[in-house]
C-alpha cells in the first residue's frame, strides 16, 4: 500500500489521487515489451501499484484476510508463490487485453483472487477456520465480481485467470500435502 501511495503521489500529487495507467509503466507496471525485455521484476513491482488508491486498499485488505488465515497452515514462501505466480501471471496478461498507451498491468485484484481461488480448494479439502475463510474469500471475490460487472459487464479475464491459478495450486499443494503427510508443504 506505502508503494502505491506513494507512485500515486509522484503521478498526481496527491497520495489518494488517481494515477493515470499510462505513466505507471514508468513505476513498476507491466507492459508487453518489458516482457519482452525479461524485465521480471516488473512481475512483483507490478502488484504494489494501482490506478485507484481506495481500490488498492481494499484489495490490500483482501489478502491480508485471507493470508492470515492460510499463511498458518501453508507457510510463508507458498503464500508468496501463490502472490507471485497467481498475481503476476494475471496482472502481466492484462498487457494483452489493452491497447497502447493502457495496456499497462498494474494492480493487486488478481493476487487477491488468486488466495480467493486457493482458499476456496483449501477449504473444500482441510475444513480449517471454515468460517473465517469463508468470510474472507465472499470479501475477496464479491467487490471485484461487482466492479468487473460495473464497469466491463462480465468477469475480467485476468481475475478469471489468477482465480484459476489460485486453485490449480492449491489442488497442486493438497495433492503433494497427501503423498508426504508427514512434511509441511512450503
């Protein structure tokens, strides 16, 4: 949040102002060529920036809910390759779906979903803090379905992506969790 904070503030002179997409290249955002230039830092800088503060926030808060309920049983460096590869993967493929100059990816709703889409099979196969979890995957998926509806009419491709991968790995870790049993996966 203090990253995206603080790029708001260099682009529009305000820390809650609204950072116009095509500068945010400049920052950290992800962009067909700096794929193509293997600039994979952009994969993690990417996600600490955002056009709308409040929208960062809530998306901050959303993984907060979520990872501290699923950082406990699956440890920190799962919770950080869900965040990294489910967050990464859908913000770079926003780059496709956009025209230059704002075909930028930027942003942190597709991690969100993606601890949405893990928690969700998390949940189905362990039972644990069933409630909570339950709480805090309708407070992830709710308010970026409605946006995307809002302001698309239909489910954003890369939320659909970064959920997905969100589940593909969680369906990965409670395989590997059953054929080592006696080991923490992470």
């Amino acid at each position: 949040m203090c990253v995206s904070l603080f790029v708001a503030l260099q682009v529009s002179g305000s820390f809650f102002g609204k950072s116009r997409i095509i500068y945010l290249a400049d920052y950290g955002g992800i962009t067909l060529q700096s794929i193509k230039d293997m600039e994979l830092w952009r994969f993690l800088a990417a996600q600490l920036i955002h056009v709308h503060q409040k929208h960062m926030l809530y998306n901050v808060l959303s993984i907060l809910l979520i990872g501290v309920i699923l950082e406990r049983y699956i440890g920190h460096k799962y919770m950080f390759a869900v965040w990294l590869i489910g967050g990464g993967v859908g913000t770079a493929f926003t780059t496709a779906l956009g025209s230059v100059p704002w075909n930028t990816g930027t942003g942190a709703s597709q991690a969100a979903l993606a601890f949405a889409g893990f928690g969700l099979i998390f949940l189905k196969t362990h039972r644990r803090s069933r409630y909570s979890l339950i709480i805090a995957i309708v407070f992830a998926i709710l308010p970026a379905l409605y946006l995307d509806l809002k302001t698309a009419g239909y489910p954003k491709p890369t939320h659909i992506l970064s959920f997905t991968i969100g589940t593909i790995m969680a369906a990965w870790y409670t395989w590997r969790s059953t054929v080592t049993p006696n080991s923490k996966v992470n």
